[in-house]
C-alpha cells in the first residue's frame, strides 16, 4: 500500500509531509504530534499468573504510570486500552477503551478499538510493560514513513520486529476488523500485509526487554535506576 492509499482510501502525501516536518523539530519546545498514543494494557498476562500487568508495581509505581509519562508528552492524545480495573486506570486521566472484540482476542482487538475512538490520522502503539520508552519514540516513527514511502512503521531491535510498537493510519480499521472476523491474528503477520517503515532502535537495546514473568519484573526493579534501566 502507498502513500497514496489511507485515508477514506486515500492517504494525502500533505497528511504525510506535514507529520513528518514536524517531527524534524529537535527542539524541547515542539508540541506533540498529531497522533494519537494508545498503552496496549488489555491482555490476560497468563506468565503473570493473570495478574493485571499494567497495575503490577514498578519502583513504587504501576508499571503502566511509567509508560504514561514517558508517551503522554509525545501525543496528542493518550488512550489506555485495558478490559478489567477500568475505574483503576481512569485515575491516570487518560481515556480508557475497551475491546470491541470480546474474549481477550489479544493486542489487535485493542489496536482496533483505538483506531475507531482516535480523534487524530495515526494512532502509535505501546504495550503496557514499556517504562523506558525514548523520549523521540513518536518522532522516529512518523519521519519513516517519509523516508520509505510507506503508511505504517514498527519498531526493530536486533533484526527483529517489535510488532507492538508501531504507528498505524486510523484508515486501516476495516482492514484490520475484516482481518480478525475471519479469524486471523497475529499482529506481526496483519502488519506484514501492509509493507511498513521499519524503525531500527539499535541504540535502545534495554528498551525491549520483555516483562513477561514476575522474574522478569523482580530483574528490572532490581535494576532500576542504575543505569541499565535508564528510569
């Protein structure tokens, strides 16, 4: 899909130019970009022990209160997708969804549901479990799609996609509601059918370490704020 194709089925190269040209700035004084965030917090954690991962606590925080303040000032808008303590993650003052798709369908439903609430084109992702997030994550992404033509980026470290990062045109809702109906998933393989920017963060090794298990999370608190964990 090119440049050309997004929104209402076309995507405008202006749409484009204008995100990218702004995210050029490299002044402290930008203003976030137009996009939308969305925290991915809407999983069943089952190496948690079904544990509500976002709400586990991190440096005397819940984990997803790092991702928040690392995003929230890149965006336009932060949304938090979660399916259980809701009431719980309003108290961030970001506005909460829920899967449209019912029965815990994994990080697409909730990429999905915050394509169709974002107010902005693009939507960036993040899983809950990301408290180091750069602080020119949005900026990166958006400057690939210029630099390859394309109208989605993901994120690569060490030659791999990191799928739930990504930044995504609100356009592709259909796409990818008509995606899961038919009983796909997997967000890397619905990526691939829309031929991304990838984004290499090769100079931010440490950020994608996975907190999937509570040694995961016992390693990083330990860690924390030693210079490995870049807090």
């Amino acid at each position: 899909m090119s440049v050309g194709q997004v929104i209402n089925g076309n995507i405008d190269m202006a749409l484009i130019s204008s995100l990218t040209d702004h995210a050029k700035r490299s002044d402290s004084l930008a203003p976030p970009l137009a996009v939308t965030g969305v925290i991915l917090a809407g999983g069943r954690a089952t190496r948690m022990g079904g544990r509500d991962k976002g709400l586990l606590p991190l440096a005397g925080e819940p984990l997803i209160a790092h991702s928040i303040r690392r995003l929230q000032p890149q965006v336009a808008e932060l949304l938090i997708s979660a399916n259980r303590h809701l009431a719980f993650y309003q108290q961030f003052g970001c506005r909460v969804i829920r899967d449209s798709e019912r029965g815990f369908r994994g990080p697409l439903a909730g990429i999905l549901t915050a394509l169709q609430a974002a107010g902005t084109p693009y939507v960036l992702t993040v899983p809950c479990d990301s408290p180091r997030l750069p602080p020119d994550y949005a900026r990166r992404m958006v400057a690939a799609l210029a630099r390859d033509q394309a109208t989605v980026s993901v994120a690569c470290y060490a030659g791999d996609w990191q799928p739930v990062f990504a930044l995504l045109p609100v356009a592709l809702q259909d796409d990818l509601a008509r995606y899961l109906a038919a009983g796909e998933g997997g967000v890397h393989r619905w990526l691939r059918r829309h031929q991304p920017a990838v984004v290499a963060f090769a100079d931010r090794p440490q950020w994608f370490c996975n907190i999937n298990t509570p040694d995961d999370l016992a390693w990083l608190e330990a860690t924390w704020g030693n210079g490995r964990s870049e807090p």
